[in-house]
C-alpha cells in the first residue's frame, strides 16, 4: 500500500493524543489549573492534528460531514462519530479541571472509553480488509491499542505503565511481523485464484493492461523502499521501544522524559511507514506483483 | 444507506468468455468512450501525450501466459471490470452512503455526490475494479452501462453495455444471472463459469468461462507417409554431404 504522509501522521499522532486522552479520563488525582491546560493541549493538538491530516488525503473534504452516516456498517464513519464524541466530552471534562478547578469523573470515564473506541474502530478501518492479509489480523487492533495506550502513559509521565504496555507493543508488533510475512500466502489468494486459470497449468501475468501506470498501481502497489524493511524494522524497534524503555529504567527526568517521546514518535512514525509499505493488497497479484 | 439488501430482485451482470476474447481491447475503449460522455463525472487523463501517461478506466484486459505441465503455454486475455458482488465489501466500507448495491438488479453504483473520495472502497475491492478520478476526485467504477440498459431513447440491440455492445468476439454477454433460465445463466452452467477469488468471500455475480481445451490435431492427409522428413541418419548423397558440411570449419556436427 502506498505509504501517504497524511495517513502516517494521522494513525500516529491520533493514537498518541487519544491515548493521552485516556490516561486523563481515567486519573483519579486528574491535574487541574494550568497543568490541567498543558496536557489537554498537547492532547488535543495531537489527536485533531491527526485526524485533520487524514482529511489532506480525500478528494472532497468540504463533503467530510457526509462521513458520520454510515455507522451501522462502516468503521471509517463509526470512527468519526467516535473521535467527535470523545472530543467533546473530553473538552467538558478539561473545561472542569482547567477552568474550575473541579473532576467531573463520569465524564472523564465516558471520555476514556470514547479514546478507546476511536482507536479500535481506527484500527477496524484496517483490519476489515479481507484484501490486505497482512492487515487482516488480531495483531493490528492489538498493536493499535497497546501503542496508544503506551505512548499515552509515556506521555503523561506514567513510568510503570509506560514501562509494561511499550515492552507489550514491542512483542505485538514483532508477532506482526512475524505473522504477517507470511499471511498474504496464507490468505490463499494468488494469481493463480485470482484469473481463476491455475486449473490449466502455472499463470504468469504476461501484458499489463496498459504501457503507463494507474491508479490501482499507485495506489496498492507500493515496492519502492521495501528493500530497506530489516533495518528499518531494527530502527523502529530502537527508537519507538527500546530508547524510550532505557530511559524509563534508568530514571526520568524533563530532558529524557522529552528524549523518550521525541525517540518515541519518530519510531511510531516509521512503524507506521513499514505498516503501510509492507501491506500487500491482492490487486497486485493480476499485475504480476505484490 | 452502505448496508447491502439481503438480496435482489435481479442480478444483472456480465458474463466473460476468456476462450474467444481475442484481447483487442475495444471494449476498453467503448467503455471509455461512453462512460465520458454519460453517467457522472468524465474519465480522467493524465499526461496523456507524454510517456507517463495514466487515466481512469472502469475496464481494462490483461493478458497472461499459462503453461501447462505437458503442454505448449497459451496467451489468455483477461477483460476485468467491477463484477457487481453479492457481497460486496466496497459497499459496506464507504462512510458516507456514496457506494450502493441497488436492490431491483443488484448494480453497485456510486453516488457522486455524496463521495469523499477518501478511497475506501478501492481498498476493499479485491479485484481493481474502482479507480478514484484524478481530476474529479471521486470514485468511478463500472456502472453496468445502467444509463444504455434501461434507455428507451435508444434503439432496441443497443441497449445493453457499451463493451457489451462493441465486442466483435462476442466474448461478454449481459443478462440476469440470477435467474436460471437466462441465457446468461445456461451458458454458465454449460461452460463451467467460474468465480474470481472465491476464497474473499465477495461472491461475484459476473462470471469467467474458461479457455476450452486445445484441439489436438488429427492426422488426415494420406499423402503424409510420403512426405516424412528425410531420416536423421543420412545414407547416399545426403549422408555425404552432411558429412562434408559437418567437416568444414566451424560446420555442425
Ligand atoms: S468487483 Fe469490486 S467494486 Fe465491484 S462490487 Fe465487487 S468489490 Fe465492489
Ligand atoms: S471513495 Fe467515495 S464511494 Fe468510496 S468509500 Fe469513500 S466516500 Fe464512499
Ligand atoms: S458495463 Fe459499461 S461501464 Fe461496465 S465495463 Fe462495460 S462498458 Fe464499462
């Protein structure tokens, strides 16, 4: 799949600030004032610059309001109408400790489980696609969620629980990798049962249907950097999981802290880039291609 | 509403003969041609007079080689467009409501005015069967020619798709494959349709008729005994002068 920024930086700095989000919802000594202030900023520049970054890449963004119909079977409007809801419940709530110094915990429980819908049905959004093996699997909601809940404890200064749900993510998205190198072949789609002519001997994709490129190529075929996939999955380990980690272990303070996040996002954001550059989409399959 | 009917009064769709299409691609080009012109936004290209040329096409033929374990390999051209699923999972993605299965004839249409463009469907669609427009942002995908097959404006043989329509093969064939008595529907049964990637799940309802066997070419000239080839081991004048060639420099042994 073609590795587009606006998607990398959405599913990346969403996860984060929704992460943050609920790490705030569900703390019993919430900060307030202008602590309070501080951290739903950096939450919400987060998890709105994400999901604003995401609309960069539709055709017509000016229809976008369209988007929160179809809940009943779709997950890209069920998450929508999840991202909308948490927001605003959650402003109520950071309005309460910011401006009023008061914890309207109900509403930061209900905020909390809105952070965790959105970033499962964000992670449904992906996973659905029967199309993407890779994809399709229980390790991409699971890595989806242990990274925002991770990222979100790390975030908001929770050593402990930065500490066990980041070593999660880590083995999650090893078993990703594990699994999904073989999952395509697994899925039993090939080009042998795509032309549905594999009964007739060995199909090999002999003419493309037109000399230049399309659409479905740019779109689905992406084999450009694919090459570099160990090392970068060596530096995605490094810098989203195991910088942060030493850090935690040996003590934090404001500059590590700022080290660990900053090692943090720039290791999400090539998780991010392998998860969209690896991913083969069977459509590949009629150009000879994976 | 993006849910699918639970079923169709219909199911129109196209039937492809992969034996007698002969991969000269005027179907690709009528579908171009019609769907510009007709139905929602126009087809897109771009570059079109530079050597990165690309456009928007509802329909497209690959071809490709298959080589039997005993047999001389054959060249199979493969005209694809959307195959109208029964269960079609660019339908149920899309957030808005654009992309419908229609309940009368089970046609998956897109209701452009309501698209995003966000491209969710095309990522669903196992097959390549939905191009989101470059200039027009929106996401076009084969319409059945559902403004030629219902339009009474037109003249009686013309209202069937465009690609339908402009096959010298006859290699695709349009009708109700939900109705077992159609012709659509027997020659599925008699040929052997088939599905693409039945393992997705997404239960097409155009079908794939399989090349036919090759012929083997009986022996019928009774002259034939008297023109074998001249035999391997040369005797006489032949196998004086394949010994002589073969004894001049650099001649064949
Ligand atoms: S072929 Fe693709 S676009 Fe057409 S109905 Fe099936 S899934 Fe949808
Ligand atoms: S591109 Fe258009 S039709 Fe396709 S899923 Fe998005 S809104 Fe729906
Ligand atoms: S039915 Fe019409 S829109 Fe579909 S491939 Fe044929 S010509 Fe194109």
């Amino acid at each position: 799949m073609h590795p587009a920024p606006s998607v990398i930086i959405f599913t990346t700095f969403s996860g984060l600030g929704f992460g943050l989000l609920f790490w705030l919802g569900i703390d019993a000594t919430a900060p307030t004032g202008w602590v309070a202030f501080v951290f739903f900023a950096i939450a919400y520049l987060m998890a709105v610059g994400g999901l604003v970054a995401s609309t960069f890449h539709l055709g017509h963004p000016e229809r976008a309001i369209k988007a929160f119909s179809q809940w009943r079977s779709s997950w890209l409007s069920r998450e929508g109408i999840a991202a909308v809801f948490t927001l605003l419940i959650m402003a109520l709530y950071g309005a309460g400790l910011v401006f009023f110094g008061a914890q309207w915990s109900p509403l930061g429980w209900l905020g909390a489980l809105g952070a965790l819908a959105t970033v499962f049905t964000t992670s449904m959004i992906y996973t659905q696609l029967k199309t993407v093996p890779r994809w399709h699997h229980w390790t991409t909601p699971a890595l989806f969620l242990a990274l925002s809940l991770g990222g979100g404890a790390l975030l908001s200064g929770r050593v402990t629980v930065a500490l066990v749900l980041l070593l999660v993510a880590a083995a999650v998205q090893i078993a990703a990798w594990y699994f999904g190198d073989t999952r395509l072949k697994a899925s039993g789609t090939s080009l042998a049962s795509a032309t549905g002519l594999g009964g007739i001997g060995e199909v090999r994709a002999f003419e493309p249907p037109h000399t230049g490129t399309n659409y479905l190529l740019k779109e689905f075929v992406h084999v450009v950097g694919r090459k570099h996939a160990t090392q970068l999955r060596l530096i995605t380990l490094l810098l989203a999981f195991a910088v942060p980690i030493a850090i935690l272990l040996l003590g934090v303070n404001h500059i590590t802290a700022l080290l660990a996040v900053v090692s943090h996002i720039a290791g999400v954001l090539c998780l991010r880039w392998l998860f969209f550059a690896q991913a083969e989409h069977v459509v590949g399959l009629y150009y000879g291609k994976r | 509403m993006t849910t699918l009917p639970t079923s169709t009064d219909k199911k129109l769709g196209l039937v492809i003969d992969l034996d007698t299409c002969v991969g000269c691609h005027a179907c690709v080009v009528s579908c171009k041609g019609w769907n510009t012109e007709n139905y929602g936004a126009p087809l897109s290209d771009q570059n079109a007079y530079s050597g990165a040329a690309s456009g928007t096409f509802l329909n497209r033929v690959h071809s490709y080689e298959v080589q039997p374990a005993d047999k001389a390999a054959q060249l199979i051209h493969f005209p694809k467009s959307c195959l109208h699923c029964e269960d079609a999972p660019c339908v149920t993605v899309c957030p808005t409501g654009a992309s419908y299965k229609r309940v009368e004839d089970g046609i998956v249409l897109v209701n452009e005015k309501d698209c995003i463009g966000c491209g969710l469907c095309a990522w669903a669609c196992p097959y390549g069967a939905r191009e989101l427009d470059a200039e027009e942002k929106v996401m076009k995908k084969c319409t059945l020619c559902v403004d030629r097959i219902y339009n009474t404006n037109l003249p009686e043989e013309d209202r069937q798709p465009a690609c339908v329509r402009t096959c010298p093969a006859g290699a695709r064939h349009f009708g109700d494959l939900g109705d077992p008595d159609s012709d659509v529907s027997q020659l599925v049964a008699e040929r052997g349709g088939f599905d693409l990637m039945p393992e997705q799940g997404t239960k097409p309802v155009n079908k794939y008729l399989p090349p036919r066997p090759k012929d083997v070419e009986p022996e019928f000239d009774i002259l034939a005994p008297y023109l074998e080839p001249i035999a391997t081991d040369g005797k006489g004048f032949v196998g004086w002068l394949d010994k002589a060639l073969s004894a001049l420099p650099g001649g064949a042994k």
